[in-house]
C-alpha cells in the first residue's frame, strides 16, 4: 500500500527526461528548419548582388567601348548611324517582352537614346562644341519620365549617368580653354599630318598645373558620384554609376590615344 520512494524518486525523473525531450524537439526541428532558410537568403542575396554588378559592367560597356564603333560610322554614314537608333530599340522592345530579359532591354533602351543623341551631334554638329551638352541632353525628358517607370527605370537611369559624365567632361574642355582645339581638331580629323599639331597643343593645356588640377578635381566628383549611387540596392542607380564611371574609362582611353599620336 505504501509507495517506495526510491521507485517515486526514479519515476519522477524518467518523466522529467520524457517532458525534456519532448520540449527540445520542437526547438531541434525549428533550427534545423531555419537553416535552409537561412541558406536560401544567402542565395538570393548572392544573385541580388550578382545582378547589380552585371548591370554595372553592362553600362560601363555601352559607355566605353560602343564609342568607337559609333565615331567612325557616323563620321562616314551619319545617316545609317542614325537609322541604327532604330535597330537598338526593336533590340530593347524584344528584351523587354521577356521578364528574364527586361532589365536588359530597359537598359538597351536608354543606350538607344544615348546613341540617337550622339549620332545626331558628332554627324552634324560636331564642329560646334557649345551645341555638344544641349544635344546629348535631347532625350533628357523621355529618360526622367523613365525614371518613374518599372519597366525603363534601368535604362533613363542609364540615359542620365552617362549625360551627367559628358556634362562634366565638357565643363573641364571649358575650364582648360580646350573648345578651340576641338574645333580645330574636327576641320583636320581625316589628315592625322594636320592633327597632331592641335593634339600636342592641347595636351601641353593638359598638362599644366591648372589643367592636372581640374583633371584630378572633376574625376574625384564622377567617382564619389558613381560610389554613391552603387550603394544603393535600386539597379538604375548602378546602372548610373556604371555610366558614370564609364566616362573616366573613355576620357583616359582618349587622352592614352592622343599621347601616342
């Protein structure tokens, strides 16, 4: 009739570990629940982050390297440059279409107006380097109303980043005295003979304390610019600094060509 107290003493203790187990499973399920979780934000941050680079490296492309296709053509065929503005927006329409592809053809789309803008001046105008900024800045409407739209953002972005380093581009041209070497250097450009007189004149502006200092000046603002735009997680932003930064990659391509000329 009487209970044995080491037998209670046992039973209490099995069911103490009985309880404790069945407390820690929910917790062991939860954690190991909680790692592919864990592991699948990692991924998707990873893709994220993946995404914004190619973007960027993408921009910095269509800045760059598409200048010296575009320069000699639309020196020879002004015309036909100006008719590839329509090839590059059927490109950009047929991306757009695709939701893999949309953020590709948002950001052909801004490169179509970058190329329309620049065919227009360096085929007829390019003798006139005051009418350089207006003319680039003819698509500025149509790429601040694409900043307000999900399926241009990327490419007015683009539009505005890479007229924002050819602004900053033309203002040093300005501040150094250079606009009368352009336009000299655009009457000679087919007589390397002629040119590289104007070239050497322009350069010996370069390089003196005013010009290295401006230089070293309008560089550090495009490259604080296009930093600060990349730190945000929208893609036209990086697609802003990708233009943007883009401009220093061609400005020293240029300055590199008319040395060794």
């Amino acid at each position: 009739m009487f209970l044995n107290p080491d037998k209670v003493e046992l039973e209490e203790r099995t069911l103490a570990r009985s309880t404790s187990t069945v407390q820690a499973l929910p917790l062991t399920v939860k954690v190991t629940s909680a790692f592919p979780q864990y592991l699948s934000q990692y991924l998707l941050a990873a893709a994220s982050l993946l995404q914004h680079w190619r973007v960027w490296f993408a921009a910095l492309f269509l800045v760059s390297v598409p200048v010296f296709f575009e320069a000699p053509l639309v020196r020879y065929a002004p015309w036909l440059s100006l008719i590839c503005t329509v090839g590059w927006l059927a490109i950009a329409k047929h991306l757009r279409e695709e939701p893999k592809t949309k953020t590709w053809g948002s950001l052909v789309w801004g490169f179509s107006l970058t190329w329309l803008c620049g065919s227009l001046y360096w085929g007829w105008l390019r003798w006139e380097p005051a009418y350089h900024v207006p003319v680039e800045a003819l698509a500025l409407p149509w790429a601040i109303w694409a900043t307000r739209q999900d399926t241009y953002r990327v490419g007015g972005w683009f539009y505005i980043g890479s007229l924002l380093g050819t602004a900053i581009t033309d203002l040093y041209f300005y501040i150094t005295h250079l606009f009368p070497h352009w336009q000299a250097l655009m009457q000679v450009e087919s007589d390397l003979r002629l040119a590289q007189p104007i070239l050497k004149n322009a350069l010996a502006l370069v390089e003196t304390p005013w010009g290295m200092t401006w230089a070293c000046i309008l560089a550090a603002l495009l490259l604080v610019t296009g930093n600060r735009a990349m730190r945000s997680p929208q893609l036209g932003y990086w697609a802003f600094g990708g233009a943007v930064l883009g401009t220093i990659f061609v400005d020293l391509i240029f300055f590199i060509v008319a040395i060794i000329n």
